[in-house]
C-alpha cells in the first residue's frame, strides 16, 4: 500500500510540474493536456485562428497569435485569462522571442514585413521589409542574429538584432518553411517543403553546409513536406515535423544521418520538448491530436485527442 501511494504521489508531483498548451486553429481555442496522464485536461475559447504560441521567460504568460484578431495575446498561464495584448500587424502566424524576453518578433506573411514588438511597452517598435510570404522565423540563443525566411523568395534574411537591418540573405531551397537555431547559436537549421529537404546553415558564413534529402520507404515524395525542426541543448538530435508524411525525422545532429522515421498522426505540423528533453511533443493537424515522443527510446508512447486543427505547441515547467 506504501509503494502504491508514493507512485500515486510522484505521478502527480510530476503531471503538476509539466502542463501542455496546444492552440487549436479550427477551435480558436487553446486546449490543456497533462502529458503523464496523456488527457486532455480542458479546453478554453482564445480567439479568432490561434497558432503560434510562446511561454514567456518568466513563465508567467503565454504569447498566442490569433491570426484573424491581428493580434498577440498575452494569456495568464495559470488562469488563462487573457490579460493583454499585442500590436502584431495584420495576420500574425509565427514569431520568435528573443534570449531575454522582452522582445518578439512576428512574421506578416501578407505584407512581406517582420514586425519588432517591445513587450513590456506593448509598443511595435520598427517593421522591417523582408521576402515575399516570410513565415519562419527564429533568433539566435546570443541574441546576435533574427532569422526570417521568405517561402516565396526562397531566402534566408539575416537580421542584426542591434540595428534591425537585413545585412545578409541566403537562397535556399523551395518554400523555406521553419528554421531554428542550435543552442550554441553556430548553426541555423532550416526546412523546405517542396524540395523535401534540411539545411543546414553555418551562423557565421551564412553558408549551407550540408542538404539533408528526407525520403521515406513506401511514402511518395509529394506527401514529404517538411515543416517544424527544433535540435536538443546538447546538439545530439535534431526533429522535423514532416507534414502530410505523418513522421518525425530523427536526425544525428553531429553527423547530419537520418536514423530513423516516428509514426505519429496527420499532417504533423510543429514540435516541442519537454523542460527536461526526455520528450517531444508533436501537433497534429488532420487526427486532431498530439503525438508524446520518449526521446530516450526514440519512440512514441502516446497521443491525446486535444480538438480541432492543432497547431502550435509550449510546454511549462
């Protein structure tokens, strides 16, 4: 009975330590899942097309595009109430927080502009013009570098996060759709969608250094689109959301090898790691659910139904 009830309470230390947030672009709403349970915990109304979310560094609030408000929402991460906003521009999907939290940095596809918010003024401080369609959009672990990448032109902008200017641009594969940096901030990993394709590109020459073709046994290349990417801390693996090939590819991020390919469910879209990295959790648009990665045996353990269309995913402490 003893050990029944310590199991019981580790469970539990553990299902309150660790909280999933998922927006749910068809539901405009957020949903909650407890990843040790693997359950839904609720489900509450945020607004109009939520898809990229951010814990903030303190890990008090959660930033929330709600692409047809034209806004960022600042959600408390306890109550979820909203509890403000912030002056995005015109149809926010992803945006990228800088190393010291107090600076975001949204894309606006439409308008071919990267805006730069202060989030303690609540104020946008410059719109810088990029390519056409920019979506992904990163910032260096150094605070050196913010990265966008245009789809349409094909390009990789460099941006001095001092100056806000593009000082570099680096063409790219098709439809450049996600790109995220090494923790050491030496490397950009970058996807491409049409070309079924990683890059990766060294920080200081802005070069790519390796093409790494994604291609799956028995899944026709048309259906590989790749899409998020995010590497661990300790740049050992590397993931990426694989779309409407409903995989994650496992990538040796020393040797640049694809080890293996993860079954979850459809039109996998982004990636998150759990605080401690022994997880990956995976948005699943067309299933309607969230795939939990054991990152330690590079194998899925469980996916929850969280509602319509999920997209973009954080994890608190």
């Amino acid at each position: 009975m003893k050990k029944i009830i310590m199991t019981t309470l580790l469970l539990s230390s553990l299902a309150q330590a660790e909280t999933v947030f998922v927006t749910l672009e068809k539901d405009n709403a957020l949903a909650v899942v407890d990843p040790v349970e693997g359950k839904l915990i609720k489900t509450v109304n945020i607004g109009q097309r939520p898809r990229g979310i951010a814990l903030s560094r303190d890990q008090k609030h959660l930033y929330i595009a709600t692409s047809d408000d034209d806004t960022i929402k600042i959600v408390d991460a306890n109550t979820l109430s909203v509890v403000g906003q912030l002056p995005s521009g015109e149809d926010p999907e992803t945006f990228a927080l800088n190393p010291l939290g107090d600076t975001l940095y949204v894309s606006n596809e439409d308008d071919n502009l990267v805006t730069v918010i202060n989030i303690p003024k609540a104020l946008a401080l410059k719109k810088i013009p990029v390519g056409v369609e920019p979506e992904g959009i990163a910032v260096s672990p150094d605070n050196k570098w913010l990265i966008s990448a245009s789809e349409t032109t094909n390009m990789i902008h460099w941006i001095d996060t001092e100056s806000l200017t593009n000082i570099h641009n680096t063409l790219v594969d098709p439809r450049p759709r996600a790109a995220n940096f090494t923790s050491d901030s030496q490397q950009l990993w970058v996807t491409s969608e049409i070309a079924g394709t990683l890059m990766i590109l060294d920080s200081n020459t802005k070069d790519i250094i390796k093409n790494i073709p994604l291609e799956i046994s028995g899944v026709s290349k048309d259906k590989i689109q790749p899409v998020g990417v995010v590497i661990d801390k300790a740049r050992r693996w590397g993931y990426v959301a694989m779309g409407p090939a409903n995989r994650v590819a496992v990538i040796n991020a020393q040797t640049f090898e694809v080890e293996k390919y993860l079954l979850v469910g459809e039109r996998v879209w982004n990636l998150a790691f759990s605080p401690d990295q022994k997880r990956l959790y995976t948005t699943n648009g067309r299933s309607s659910d969230i795939s939990i990665i054991d990152l330690e045996k590079h194998k899925v353990v469980k996916s929850v139904k969280v509602g319509r269309f999920p997209w973009g995913v954080a994890v608190k402490p």
